[in-house]
C-alpha cells in the first residue's frame, strides 16, 4: 500500500477528506472547524468541500451533538467536534442518553451513527478546565464506541473506520501527539477495524498496555528498559478502548506474566482500573507480580508548567512501575 | 382559512381517538387491568390533531413521554404505542424502549425523549438533512413550556433560526411542568416571546382549538418548506390528569382545574361541528363508537401478545454484537 | 441516641430539616422540590421554611448546579437536587470544571462546598434514560466526594455530613430504597463521617462489597450462602465511594482472602473496576480466587420489566459470584 | 451623564494600565522574554475601565480567560494577575490555576472561567446570595458573545430575569467568537435583543466609549441593586490581537481591521480628554509613563519569583488532603 510521511494532524485531515470525497452523507460540524478560520485537522476542507460540508457552528456543544444525532437518524453520517475534551460534559447528555441508546430503545428502528471527535489538550499549561482526559466516561456507556489513537496511520485507518461504522463512536484527539510524524497510507481504502489491539513493540518480559500518548511514554520505556536494564518490554497498544481487545492483551500477559497499564486519565476510576480487573480475573495464579497503574496524578490539572509536568505519566515512572513487576515483591497502591 | 367538512371531520376523529386511547389506559392502569408507566396527554388533543392533518407522512416529528396524542395524530398504529407501553413484542421497539422513547420512521416519528430538551437539537439535525438532501420535507419539535428552559432547546433554537432550517416549535403550554406552575419558571408571560431572542417569529394560539392550530401550523409549515426558516408556536392548553398517572393534583387550584376542564376541546369541536353543521350528532357518535372500539381492539391485541423473549436483551446494543464487554 | 423507625426518604427529609433548621446558610433548591409539589425528600420543607430557603427552579440543571456554585463561593451551603440521575450530564460540566476544581484553581481562596442530590430511578420500567447509575462519573473527578447510602440510619448521617462537608459531595439516592424502613438517630447532631466502610454483617469466607442498594443484595445474598452453604459472608458498605475506605475493604478481605463487588452500575469501567484493582495490588498472592464483579449488564436499561429484571445484580448473582470465589479455580470473566 | 475630571481622568489611567499591561506580555512573549498563554484584551479597554469605575469593591465580577482588562478594572494587583498567567508563587493561586482561573475574592472578582458560558449561572448564584443575605451588592458577568449561544447562558440568564437578581450581564461584543464571526453564529443582528426572550432589558452602546458604557452600566446597577433584576448590556467593540497570543488573524478582513484600529478606545478617549480640556497632554503622558512603569515593576517582581514547589500539587484538592485516592 502507498504511504507517505506525515503528521498525525495531517493523517486526520486525509481521513476526513477522503471520507467526504467518497461519500455525500460524510459532514463535518463544530466550533471554528471551517476556513479560513480552522487550524486543526479540518483546515482546508470546507474551501473543498463548501461550507455546507464543513460547518461552523455556534458554540453549543450539546446542539452540535443533537443535531449530528438528527442528520445520523435521517441517514447521513456526521462528525461532529467537540474542540477540547473538557468540554463534553455540555455535550454528554446528547451522547449517552441519546447516541448511545437510540438502537436499543428503538429496537433498531433508529441509529446515530455519528462520530465525535475531541482532542485532550493537556501539556499546554491552559490549566484544569482545559486538560482532562475523561475517556472512561465513555467507556461506561453501553452503545457507544471509544477510540484513541496513537500514531498518524493508526489515526487515519481508525477515523475511517469510525466515520463509517454504524454505532457512535468516541474519537479522542491528542494535542501533543498531532505534530508528530509517521508513515501514512494514502489508499481511501485503507481501514483500521475497531476493537483490534496492536502490539507496537513485542517483548517477553512485561507488558506494556497503553493507548494514544502514552503508547509513546511505553515505547520510550521499553527502550529504556532494554538498554539500561535487560529487560524485554512488549507494547500493547489498545487502540480502542470500545470494544476492547481482551485477547490481545490477556495473551501478551499470559506470556510476560506481568504487566503495566498506562494513561493520561487520572488513574483512580480510569480505564486502567478497568484492565486490571480484567486481568486478574482472567490470568488469576498466572501473574507473577500485581499489574501495575501509571496514570494521572489524583488533581485538578495545575497551570503552573514545572507542575503540570509531575502529573501525567512519563517514561520514567513507567520504567519504574515494569520494575516494580520483576521485583516480584508485593507493590503499594501508590505508584 | 376555512377547512373542509371532510378536513374537520378527520380533526375530529383524531382527537376522538387520542382522547379514547387515554381513557382507556387510564381506566386500566387505574383499576389494576394493566400496569404501565404513563404521562397522559388528555386535554391536549387539538395541538396533535391539527398536526395530524397539518403535517405530511413525510414530515417528521420529534416529541416526548407525553407523545401518545402525537403519535396518533402522526399515524402511528395503535398496537405500536400500546405495545410499546406495556412492554410486548409487537411495541415499537419491541418493548425495550418504553413509553417515553417511541420511534416509527416509516410515520416520520423519528424521536420521542424522556429528558426535557433533548428534542429540539436532534429536530435540527433532522432538518439539516432534510436541506442536505434538497428534501421540502419539515420537523416539527413538540415539547412543553419546561423545555423553553433549558440549554438544548436554546442551542438549538438559535442554530434553526440562523440556518433558516426547516423546523416548528410547537410548544404545548399546560401551564404546568411537572408540579410546577410554568408562570413560577420564567418572567416571560407569554412563552411565544421567547422566540424574538432568536430572530425567530413566535405567535400564540390557543391549542384548544384545532382548527386555530392547524392555521398556525400551515402558516409556520409553509415558511418552513420554502425556506424561510422556523417559527414558534405556543399552543395554549391544559393537561387534565396531572404530569404522570396517579398524579394527585393536589397542587392545582381547583377553580384552574375546573375551567380547563369547562373549555375541554373534545366536547368543544364537537361543539362547533354541530352548531356549524358540518356533522351530525349520529355521525360524531359513531366516530366515537370506532375509536372506542378501534383502542379495544389494540389493548386486546397487545394484551394477549408476548413479553420481549430474553435475547432481546444483547441485541441492539452495537449494530454487531462486541463479544466484550457485555 | 435518641432513634426512631422511618423510611430512607423521612430520613433524608429529616437531615435536610435539621440542616435548615440549624444553619441558615443552607438552602434547597432544584425542580419541584417545593410544597404542594414536593413529595420525595424534600416534601414539607418550603412550607416550613419558605420558599426562598427551598426554591423551585426552572427545568435548567446546568444552572441550578451553577448557582448552587455561586452561592458556595460566596459561602452559603446549597443543596441542589438533579431529579434523576441520567440528567446529571446536562449539569456535568458545572460539576467537573467548576464544583470540583475551584479550589485547587484558585488555591483556596474560592471553594464550592454543594452538595447534589440525586436519585438512581432504576427498576421502574421507565427505560434506559431513567434508570443510569452513573457515581463512576465522578469518582473519576478529583475534588469531588461521592456518597451513595443504604439504610435510612446512614442516609441521615451521611446527607448531614455531605452538607456541612467543605468539599463537594454528590449524594446518590436509589428511588427503591426510599421506602425502607429502619431506625435513625433523631439528634441533630448525628453524621457520619464521609469516608468510613460500614461493615454490615461480619463474616469469615468471603467479603462481599457493595454501596447503596447493593448491599441490600449482599446482606440477603450473605443469609443464603449461611443458609444454605455454610458459607459466612462478610458485608462491607462503602458507603462513600470518594474518599474509599481502602483500609477497611483490604483487612476484611486479608482475612476472607475471597472478595465480590457488587453494585447497580454497569459493570464494565464502573467502580467495581477500581476496587478491584485495589485489591489485587494491596493483597496480590493472599488471594484464593480472583475477585469477581457483580454489576449491571453493559446494556441500555431494557423498558420491558421482564427485560428489566435481568439487568441489575440479584442476591442469587451474589450468591453464585461468591461460590465461584470459593471454588478457588480460575473463575472467567463473564460472571 | 457627565462625569467629573476625577472620574474621567482615573477612566484613562485604568485603560492606560490595561493597555499597557497587555502591550508588555505582548512583548515579552513575541520576543521570547517568557512564556505564558494569553487571551489578549487590547482593543476592549473601555468596557473594562467603566466597569471599575461603576462598580463598587464589593460588587462583585465574573469574567473569562479574556480577563485582564476587566481584572485590573477591579482593582486586582498586577502581580498577582501576571503570577498566576507565568506559574509564579506570588499569582493570584500561586499558579495552580493559571490565565483562565484568576480569582480575587477581596477585590470581588469571585470567578474566571475557562468554559465558554460557564459565567452566567455562577453569577446567578452570587447574586442569590446577596439577595439572601440582604446585601445590595450587585453581581456583573462579563463574557462575549460567543456565550449568549451556549445553553448554559440561556439557563442562567431565565433564573435571573424570573427571580429579579442583582445581575448585570455584561457582554465585550468584540465581534467574533475565536476564528468565526459572531454574525455567523446568530440570526439576530444585536446580541442585545436576545434579551427580551428573558423579559430582562437589554441595551446597546459603543464599547470604545468609557463615557456611553459607564451610562448604560450605572442604569443597569440601579436597577439590580433596587431589586429590579438584570440587565443585558451588549457593548460593541473589537480584540486588536486576534483570539489568543500569536494569532495571525487571517481570518479577519484588512478593512474590518483597519477600521476597528482606527476606532482604538485608548487614543480615542485621550483625544477626548485633550479636546474637552479635562487633561493636558503633559499629564496624561505622565499617566502613561506612570503605567508603563507599573507595569514593568510587576512583571520584574513576577519575574524573579518562585514557582511553585512541588506539594502545591496535592494542596487545595480536597479541604483536608484524603489518603487515598491521591
Ligand atoms: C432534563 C430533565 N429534567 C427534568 C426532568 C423531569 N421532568 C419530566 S417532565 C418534566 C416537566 C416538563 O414540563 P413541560 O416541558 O412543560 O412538559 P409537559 O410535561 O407539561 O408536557 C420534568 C421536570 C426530565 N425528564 N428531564
Ligand atoms: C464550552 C466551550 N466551548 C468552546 C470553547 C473554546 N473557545 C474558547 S474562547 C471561544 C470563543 C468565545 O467567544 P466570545 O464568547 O465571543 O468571547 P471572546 O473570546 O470574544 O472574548 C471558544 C469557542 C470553550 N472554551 N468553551
Ligand atoms: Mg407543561
Ligand atoms: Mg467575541
């Protein structure tokens, strides 16, 4: 498959393009997504697409997602933005009691198969109300999807695929990561299935369950691992958190016997919590050493740059947290 | 405008059937025949039956748990509501939705919402698609005066008016949300007013006249369909038994209760037929007798028809099952 | 101390009664909580106090939560009352951006000490938007503390707590608890602090935790497995769920070595997830068998009350997680 | 309404200050002096300066990400406000909160928010408070027009017209809303006229004109502060440097730019105080220089501050720090 080099943003941008391109009912919706205003990932579409595929909109973030719902039911398939992940609790009342149940209550007879997308934008010293990471949320939404992507193909094989599945999908954004640099393939065609983990970087020793940003914490660690410390460390990337991988990521640890799980959310309540459950339960009396949560620290995100630093995992605290694992010695709850 | 005899008639069918179908589930859930969750809509069955004859199979309607008048009036068939109602399969959704979420595309209901609100903005996206797709086709959002207050329903009023989309408001003032009186939820006298904060016109009618309705209607349709965007239409009326069945009332004054009661649109149409002379007293009898024995019918029908078998519960939930989690 | 025999819902009213009553900085307000509409907890309270100390609002939860903020800050003690629980997303972002950060956000110098009120309406046949159980939301939220009680006595106890609590606590009633019956204190002066399991039934075999109206399951499920199994089963009540009393649920289940979480919550991400992983972290090789989880199915709440039924957790789901525990082999993770 | 020299004079060094704190982050941040994220006011100074001089210190303010201007007008120190934007230990939350969080309670500025439309219930529910404690404080939410779309505005701005609080919504029409002009996000041509949709009042003036806000501002404060409920008060002006630091505002035509340059309220109201002989040149140069100077010191004492020590981080999360979760 043909491949070109580029950016996350630039990867998401060809996802969407090719998406209106090839089908009339694909439209985007959001909050200065349009030229000549848009920087992101819509940037140039509604000069090729027109306004009336690319929206702007008002900023009403619930009625973004309520009228992504109505055009979904009617037949097209919306993608609507919600600008920063913060903000979706004015938006969450559409989603789950709408998008996500419309199938269900009406027993098929209405679907909104729309596509959200946000973008968390921690790292930028913006403060609390402008950093969060609130993936689990969604994941406790029977009905609705939740994808995360990490790379720049990853990002574009699963935006397509979220854009035209039939259920409502949750596409989490990552300000830190669309800058970054990848092998892209060019094909429209070109589809990454939800609910198929990746493993980035195999390993015999410990396993690293990871999605979006922290795949990278993950790999950075698993180098670090290798190189400083003999340690082989296999980099599951979950990719999508809705439907969940559990095969991939029990098989990994079966083999390891012992894992670390890695996330920009707050780690109490977070998605990890949610994979250890499943581990232990499914690999009981199999693992050598309790798994391991790096997550956000439990606070309101600080402003303050030298602060917000020591809240999101790195790769050193994932190193330490694999260590902690072939320790072999029962590990604190507080790493 | 003047409407036809065969027109008022069918008005009045309508508001004769929605009226025997609340009857009839009061009568029953009240001397334990059945069980179900309920928020009656006697008393506002002008509004739905003007729409009824207002609106077109392909327009579309988004409304409420307090839909069943609308529902008939948009043509959903009886069985579906009932069945829905009481949870068997020939409901809408096959009982999994329940009362408040009763869907039928094929009759344009593409939505009914349980939480206050949440209608307008999907009766946006609604006619987004409808001028997407060129279609001349209208939403019409019908809520109650409660949902004028909340955020969804300004979000959503505010991106019909600038896009000039295709939608109607049709607000059903009882006067009431919930146990409150709606005069204690705004300053507004009139809810119509609102609609000036929007760019938006709104006018007032009183919604116990069917044929007052239905003029408003056609007017705000009309814009609708060619382009000239919503309207608000506040339709003045009266909920006469309290929010949810077996609701008490007591927070009514009883002097209110009694002239809602007193201006009662039933029996007022029916009124105007005769003094009018478009039907006769035999003919709207037996209209009657067919609505009463049309709602018989289907409650026996969804009576003796099964609850949703066990696997219902897996189905639906994603378009392809996800093995995990379940 | 002075007790009396009352429902959940004359408790509760009783600790909003005496809050009034003894702090004029409190006041209610929500959508129809005033008289003659009232008639859950909040029932006789206006006639009692007025209407300006128990305020009947518009349908607007984002701005009841909004200005329960407002007059915290400017240190009045509001308790808001969202209905249902499913209608807690329209207030979400009230609640996470501003309730729950203010103080970190601005170091101290504004707080929002509110207390929200709200009830999981599960059970009555009313769908799949009146019947979420949604308390993993915000344990996910630093700042907040989330509270979910199960017998009238702590109802009282807890609600008083929550009130004069510094912080701000969501307060989760369960509409089919608010007819039971047992004694509560009647002192004014009564509360229990947040943060402190309950343990409900001591037992030796296997420690069953669960909040809310899960313990009610637990308690009848710890009588069958005595019954009819032999089995004693220790029940521990949360309680609170932010703070969690990690130190109570590990030493029971150190000496039980077996463990089941139960709650009305889906199970999947839910908050079972991360006691879970907070057990196998603190007591990882003192375990007999994998905790198991005992939640709701990951389904939109069914109307039919056939389907209904089989949703929510049951004692006999109790009772048959707790014997898979004590079979001791590897249980599967589809309990 | 003529106001004094005094008054006049202290409007001017108000928007001097504003002016002039925001032209030094400009330039310490374009040149790579320091860092710090920013929503520029420049351009809206005059909204900002009638509001200082209107409000009392115990009125009290709500205000946005973009609220250096309306902070200074309150009266809160520099230091403070340029500590918090660069995570210094002397910022109004020793930098934990950071640009969009500042809050000054002594100076009565009680919230700033980062969520567009987040302002206006918070602000409902200090002015609860007032009415409560019987206190004529009057609460002023200031925010653009981007939020008069937001559901959360809607809610708040019906609880405050029904309830007749002491509120003055303040709204910086700047006439865009980030990248996408406010006309394209409203069928109204006047944001103020969404006002009658709440029964409140709502009036226009000229933004650039301290004289003309401080007219409407003093009516709107009578009022709430007599019991006569809000106001809705849209001041019409313009953001010279675009949404955020660094925006190249491609998206704003030269023209609109141009004229809106032209129409700067800072040289416009000097203009104003040379022709009306209320000041001399030589003494508002002074005024000027004596900003300029303000100002520098600020930012060398914000400079050679602190940041904040690593366990600021589990300080302030819950009153009494909690064991666990942390
Ligand atoms: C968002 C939300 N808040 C509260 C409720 C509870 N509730 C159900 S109906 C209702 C009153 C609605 O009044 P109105 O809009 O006038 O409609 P009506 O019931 O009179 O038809 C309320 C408060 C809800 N369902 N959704
Ligand atoms: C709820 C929400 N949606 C979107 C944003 C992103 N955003 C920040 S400022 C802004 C524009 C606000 O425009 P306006 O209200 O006119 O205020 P101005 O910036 O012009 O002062 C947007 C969309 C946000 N902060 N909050
Ligand atoms: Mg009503
Ligand atoms: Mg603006």
């Amino acid at each position: 498959m043909d491949s070109k080099e580029m950016t996350m943003r630039e990867a998401l941008n060809l996802a969407l393009d090719q998406a209106l391109e090839k089908d009339e009912r694909v439209f985007l919706l959001g909050e200065d997504i349009a030229d000549p205003g848009a920087s992101g990932p819509t940037a140039g579409l509604s000069t090729k697409y027109g306004h009336d595929r690319v929206m702007d909109t008002p900023i009403s973030e619930a009625a973004i997602v309520g009228a992504a719902i109505g055009a979904a039911i009617d037949g097209l398939l919306p993608v609507a933005e919600i600008m920063i992940m913060d903000f979706i609790g004015i938006a969450a009342d559409q989603i789950i009691n709408n998008a996500a149940k419309l199938r269900f209550m009406t027993a098929g007879r209405t679907t909104a198969p729309i596509t959200v997308r946000t973008q968390v934008y921690g790292g930028l010293a913006t403060g609390a109300t402008h950093s969060q990471t609130l993936e689990a949320w969604f994941m406790h939404i029977p009905g609705m999807k939740v994808i995360v992507p990490s790379t720049p193909r990853d990002g574009k094989g699963l935006l397509t695929s979220a854009i035209f599945d039939e259920d409502p999908c949750l596409f989490v954004e990552t300000i830190r990561l669309q800058g970054q640099k990848g092998p892209v393939p060019t094909d429209p065609d070109f589809a990454i299935p939800l609910g198929q983990a990746d493993v980035k970087r195999p390993g015999t020793d410990v396993t690293l369950i990871c999605y979006g940003r922290s795949v990278h914490d993950a790999l950075a660690a698993a180098a670090t691992l290798q190189d400083e410390h003999a340690v082989s460390a296999e980099v599951v990337d979950l990719r999508t958190l809705v439907p969940l991988d559990v095969d991939t990521m029990v098989s990994s640890v079966r083999r390891t016997r012992r894992a670390v799980v890695v996330h920009d959310a707050v780690r109490f309540a977070g998605p990890g919590a949610e994979i250890v459950a499943t581990l232990q339960a499914e690999l009981f009396g199999e693992l050598e050493a309790p798994v391991e949560r790096v997550g956000a620290r439990f606070v309101p995100t600080p402003a303050a740059a030298a602060l917000e630093a020591q809240v999101y995992p790195s790769p050193a605290r994932v190193v330490q947290a694999a260590q902690r694992t072939l320790q072999s010695a029962k590990a604190g709850i507080h790493g | 405008m003047t409407r036809s005899a065969e027109v008022q008639r069918r008005i009045y069918a309508l508001m004769v059937l929605m009226k025997a179908a609340d009857d009839r589930l009061s009568k029953g859930i009240g001397t334990g025949e059945f069980i179900c969750v309920y928020w009656p809509s006697r008393g506002q069955e002008a509004i739905a039956a003007a729409m009824g004859i207002s609106l077109r199979r392909d327009d579309q309607l988004v409304t409420t748990y307090r839909g069943l008048h609308d529902l008939i009036g948009k043509g959903v068939p009886l069985e579906e509501i009932y069945g829905e109602m009481m949870g068997r399969t020939l409901g809408a959704s096959r009982g999994k939705g329940g009362t408040m979420h009763i869907a039928n595309p094929e009759a344009g209901v593409m939505l009914s919402t349980g939480i206050v609100g949440a209608g307008p903005p999907v009766g946006v996206g609604l006619a987004m698609a409808a001028k997407r797709k060129g279609l001349d086709r209208v939403t019409v959002v019908s809520f109650g005066v409660g949902a004028t207050t909340t955020g969804s329903f300004h979000e959503a009023a505010n991106m019909a008016a600038l896009w000039d989309l295709p939608v109607v408001f049709v607000c059903q003032n009882n006067l009431y949300a919930e146990m409150t009186p709606t005069r204690d939820t705004m300053k507004l006298e009139h809810v119509a007013d609102r609609a000036a904060g929007y760019g938006m016109p709104g006018v007032r009618v009183d919604g116990n006249d069917p044929l007052a309705v239905a003029t408003a209607l056609d007017e705000a349709l009309n814009k609708a369909r060619h382009g000239d965007g919503p309207t608000f239409v506040e339709c003045v009326t009266f909920r006469f038994r309290g929010h949810y069945f077996g609701d008490r009332m007591r927070y009514i004054p009883k002097d209110q209760l009694d002239s809602a009661l007193a201006a009662d649109p039933v029996p007022r149409f029916r009124a105007h037929l005769l003094d009018t002379g478009v039907a006769t007293d035999e003919e709207l009898t037996r209209v009657e007798a067919v609505a009463a024995q049309q709602v018989e019918t289907a409650l026996q029908t969804v009576m003796s028809a099964d609850a949703p078998s066990i696997d219902e519960l897996d189905r639906d939930v994603y378009a392809t099952p996800i093995r995990f989690p379940v």
